[in-house]
C-alpha cells in the first residue's frame, strides 16, 4: 500500500471562505505505489487561474540500481490521487466556535449531521464546496456524498448561495472526475450511499 507524506508545507495559507483554508504551496513523497518502483515526489502550489490547488511538479526517483525509470512507470503516477491524498492532511476548517479542524473530521462531522434547516444546508454545503475546492475533488459531488442529498439538490443549494451573494466564486460544474480516495476517511475509495439521498433519489424537502 502506498504511503503519504506532506512536508514543507507553506505557512502562507488562501483563505477560501467558510474557515476553510489551503497552504499556498507544499511537497509530497510517496513510496510503495502499485507498478511504481522508486519514491514519487510532487510540489503542490495554490493556482489563482485555476481556482485550485496543482501539482507543479512530480518527479520519480529510483528505488535501486538495476531500475529504469520508464515512461510506462511514469504513466502509473496519480498526481491527482497525490494531490487530493496529500490535501486532506493539510486542508484545516476553522469551525464557529473557533476550534480548528482537519478536512476529514470537519467532513466527518458534516456527514453525521441530519437536523439541518434549509438554512443550514446552504450554510454548509458552502462550507463542503470549499473543501471540495481545497482538494481538488468535484465539490458538487462531494456536497451531495457529504449531505446525503442528490447532486441535482446540491446544484440547487450552491445556486441558492449565488443567489444570496454568499459565495459568488461557486462554479456549477465538475472541472474533473472524483480521485481514488475517500475524503472522509483514509481508505482508497470514495463512499457510496442507497436509498433518499442517493444521487437521483429524493432531495428532502430542500
């Protein structure tokens, strides 16, 4: 199984809104990925133009003589997987009573919630969206996974926000598919859900 590692993370932090805020830059080493023979280090940098953070640069180091670095080797680095792997161990959410938090407890926390008030569901699926932004994973789907509602409901929510000039940076589209993680804790795979809540499934009322 691979491991992660973040280091150098920038003091510098953007600050997203909702508490939520991203180093503006940090360094990842990843050793023992599948089909990759040597350790993988990457730079993340916030980028403006994007809206996001990026890798700016990925590198793989060989683990020992008698291995070539191929380009067959290099097709196998996930620099998305690194990325958003590597955010949920530096994203923070500063939360209303002051505390901070890790993007995954704050996640955590959001997923466990179901006494919302419509409100309330647009105050965090906000929140949720910008987290979604710091990890560079789809934000709608990560609201909707998050709130156990329907995607169609968080298009809803978000656009309800822009309405309200809560959050008018919000983009209503996907900019990329969802990386092989679960934001929510640190297995390889992102949840799935049955049943009201599921995509195409009932919107509860909001």
């Amino acid at each position: 199984m691979a491991q992660l590692e973040a280091y150098d993370i920038s003091d510098d932090r953007v600050q997203l809104g909702s508490g939520v805020s991203v180093p503006r830059a940090w360094h990842v080493r990843v050793v023992g990925e599948q089909n990759v023979a040597g350790a993988i280090t990457a730079r993340v940098e916030w980028d403006a133009a994007l809206g996001r953070p990026a890798v700016a640069f990925a590198a793989v180091e060989r683990a020992e003589p008698g291995v070539d670095i191929t380009s067959q080797m290099l097709r196998e680095v996930r620099t998305h997987w690194i990325l958003a792997r590597s955010a949920l161990d530096v994203v923070t959410v500063e939360t209303e009573d002051g505390k901070t938090v890790g993007a995954q407890e704050f996640l955590g926390e959001q997923l466990e919630r179901d006494d919302r008030t419509t409100a309330d569901a647009v105050d965090d699926a906000v929140a949720v969206y910008r987290v979604g932004t710091a990890l560079s994973f789809p934000p709608l789907k990560l609201v909707a996974d998050t709130l156990k509602i329907s995607q169609s409901t968080a298009t809803r929510l978000m656009s309800r926000a822009r309405e309200l000039d809560i959050a008018p940076e919000i983009r209503l589209q996907e900019p990329r598919r969802a990386p092989a993680i679960d934001p929510f804790s640190s297995g390889p795979t992102t949840p799935q859900y049955g049943g009201p809540g599921a995509p195409g499934g009932p919107s509860r009322g909001l």
